[in-house]
C-alpha cells in the first residue's frame, strides 16, 4: 500500500511536469530550438521518468503473469531511459558534451520519450477489461497513438515519397495529436490515481 500511495503521488507530480513543462519548451524553441530548448525538455523528461517507476511499479494489472513481468520489465527500461536521455540532454545543454548539444542527445531524447508512450499504450491495453480501472483505459490509448501514429505515417511517408515536403494543410492533424499528447498524459496520470486503490483491492480479492 506504501508503494501505492508513493505511485498516486508521483502521478500527479509527473502529470504536473508534463502539463507545465511541455508548453515552456514549445516557447523556447520557437522559431529555433537552442540550448535552453535542449535543458528544459531534458529536466522535463527526467523528471517524468523519476515520476514514473513508482507507477510502473505499482500499476494494477488486471492479472499476473510472464507476460505482465516482461511489461513491467519494459516500464522499467522506458523510465530509466528517460532519466538517461533528460540527463544527456542537459549535460549536453550546459556544455558537458562540447561548446554545443550534439545531435544525437536529442535523437536520445526522442526514443526515450517514445519508448515510454508505447508502455504507455501496452499498459493501457493489457488493463482494458478492468472493472475498477474503468474507461481509463482510454486515456492511455490515447496518448500514446498520438505519439505512434504520426511517427508511423513519417516514416511510410519518407519510404514511400522522400521528397514529401510538409505543407499548411497537416497543421490541423499536427495540432490535434500535439494536444492529445499534451493532454490525455497528465490525465492519464490523475485518473491512475484517483483509481490505482480500489484496482489493487480488487487484483488482491481476485
């Protein structure tokens, strides 16, 4: 129940970080992202990283299993990642790494982040039958399609047409899946929270 009650907090404190943190680094990186970008986005994601092993920890599976270890597992290597790549990002910010942040502590950052949105989405979907959880669920789905799928359609783009220049028709597109991934996140997190107890009450009666 410690370890519950430790994960509830740190929802919050993580959905706080990316609720506040993310639009600050939006500002700082326009037009042109800097130095500054790079330590901001860097103490951001560390931070969500920290805020999120108690909850991969904790999280309410519906069942136990090999499966759900390997899960766990990868939760794990998602936070640590994210620690790991906010850490580069501001060694590199701060002139650790050289006079300038070299490219590949972003590309870091990058698969951190999106690491983290797939367990995200593998955690959402494997609890998609609990009572307790609820329409939670969703959320989580959510979230992390919103990081996939635009990365997924890049990629097919760039495969199928390498010359594609992006043009001000998918600003639309790209505005609504920035703001689910802005949003469905931190309450993703507050709902955890708010349900993680009575989910862990209901794994144990089962």
């Amino acid at each position: 129940m410690k370890l519950v009650t430790i994960a509830r907090f740190s929802n919050i404190f993580g959905a706080i970080v990316w609720f506040l943190g993310l639009p600050v680094v939006v500002v700082y990186s326009t037009p042109f992202s800097s130095d500054a970008t790079y330590l901001l986005f860097g103490v951001v994601i560390a931070l969500l990283g920290l805020a999120a092993m108690p909850l991969v920890l904790a999280y309410p599976f519906t069942s136990l299993g090999p499966l759900i270890s390997v899960v766990r597992g990868l939760g794990v290597i998602a936070g640590v990642a994210l620690v790991v790549a906010g850490a580069l990002l501001i060694a590199g910010s701060t002139g650790f790494l050289g006079d300038k942040a070299p490219s590949w502590t972003s590309q870091a950052a990058v698969i951190g982040v999106m690491g983290f949105f797939v367990w995200v989405l593998l955690v959402s979907y494997s609890t998609r039958h609990s009572t307790a959880l609820g329409r939670v669920f969703w959320l989580g789905i959510l979230a992390g399609a919103s990081v996939l799928v635009p990365t997924l359609i890049s990629v097919l783009v760039f495969l199928l047409d390498p010359g594609f220049i992006a043009t001000d028709a998918t600003i639309p597109l790209d505005m609504i899946l920035a703001l689910l991934t802005w949003s469905c996140l931190p309450i993703w997190l507050i709902a955890l929270s708010v349900k993680m107890p009575a989910a862990r009450d209901t794994l144990k009666l089962g």
